[in-house]
C-alpha cells in the first residue's frame, strides 16, 4: 500500500453522480431491485480511466500492477453494499485487484479498527515492509487489521516481492562493485528508479533502500 493522491473529478461523475444516487436510493427506499444498468454506473469508461491514471493501475492495497493480469476492479473504500449513497462518490473510488478486493469484501469500518485509506492515512505512520512482508509499526492496529483483513502476505505476493527484492539487490551489488563514477551514477538511479511511485511494489522497495541507507 502507497500514499496515493486524488485526481480531479471525471466530468461524468461531475454531471451525473447526483442524479445517479437518486435514481440508487430511490430503488432501495421503495424496497426494489436496483438493476444493474443504474447501480453499476460507476463503470463508465471515464471513471475507470481516471482511476488507472490516478493509482498508475496497480491495486491501490497491494501494488501490484493489476492490468498485467488482470483487467481490476473499480473499488469501493467504504463498500456501497453498506453505503448505497456513496456509490458514485468520488473520493470513495479507487482501483483494486481482484484478491484484494475479494479479501475485503463488505467490510464494515469500525471506528477502532478501520483500513488504511491510501488516500486520507499516512502510511508509512502504521505500515512497513520488513523484506516481502508487509507488517504493522507503532503497535498500529489499523496497520495490523489491514494487511491481516485484505490479505496483503497472501503467499503469490510474497513470491513475486521476493523477485524484486532480489533484482534490486543483484543491482546494488552491481552499484557497490562499479569503481567508474559516472557509470556508478547511472547504476545508483537505476536502484533508485525501484522506488518510483509508478513501479510495482515502490514502498516495499524503497522501505528496503532505507534499511540499506541508500535513500
């Protein structure tokens, strides 16, 4: 999980959301289905690439890059099962994989145990990687409740962290053996490049560059 930043609003949601949300509620208070054309509206091709640009398609919980295998999952943070008028809310959508977003299902956010939010929480104030796994600090119990609740050390992400640890190290050994300073420049951005927010997994690779005091 990264610090993630909200983008503007897509013009879809900006003309439409209200009138979306009355169409939800007014289904839900005369006790009726809501057909899928009117709930699942959030769809819409505008949202979704908004969302993809705004978390640079990786799961907005576990980082990985969704699209390489998956085509994801528009998200709700605060789930619209639970609270239908935050259906077409922009602050509540965000992008997930498919196990993340199975994993936390209809969670109800209870005041002493709510999930992190990538977009309102500090992370790094309740999560940190330690290697491939992702741990809570601060005796955090949001931090614990998260990645216990989403499932974040599900084993097919600690197989694919541990390949990135290891390309990254096999790169910093590259760095410490190089003795020509311009290509030792080159190789310290290349390491450093890990932690980009774009790349998958950037807060597991930069949480290992300061355990290795290079950033």
């Amino acid at each position: 999980m990264i610090q993630l930043k909200e983008l503007a609003k897509p013009q879809i949601l900006v003309d439409n959301a209200l009138n979306w949300t009355k169409t939800v509620m007014d289904y839900i208070n005369k006790g009726e289905k809501i057909p899928d054309s009117d709930k699942n509206k959030y769809n819409h091709i505008q949202v979704k690439n908004q969302i993809k640009l705004e978390t640079k398609e990786k799961c907005a919980y576990c980082e990985s890059r969704v699209t390489h295998q998956y085509p994801g999952d528009i998200e709700h943070i605060i789930p619209k099962a639970i609270y239908p008028r935050l259906t077409f809310n922009w602050s509540n959508l965000t992008f997930a994989c498919y196990w993340c977003n199975n994993g936390k299902r209809n969670y109800v956010e209870k005041k002493e145990a709510k999930l992190m939010n990538p977009y309102k929480d500090k992370i790094s104030e309740h999560l940190s990687f330690f290697g491939p796994l992702l741990m809570h600090v601060n005796e955090s119990k949001r931090g614990e409740i998260t990645w216990k609740k989403i499932k974040l050390n599900r084993q097919e992400l600690i197989d694919r962290r541990t390949e990135k640890i290891k390309e990254l190290q096999n790169l910093i050994d590259k760095y410490d053996r190089e003795d020509i300073p311009a290509l030792k420049t080159i190789l310290l951005n290349e390491v450093l490049e890990f932690s980009d927010t774009e790349k998958e997994f950037s807060y597991m690779c930069k949480c290992y560059l300061q355990d290795k005091k290079i950033v």
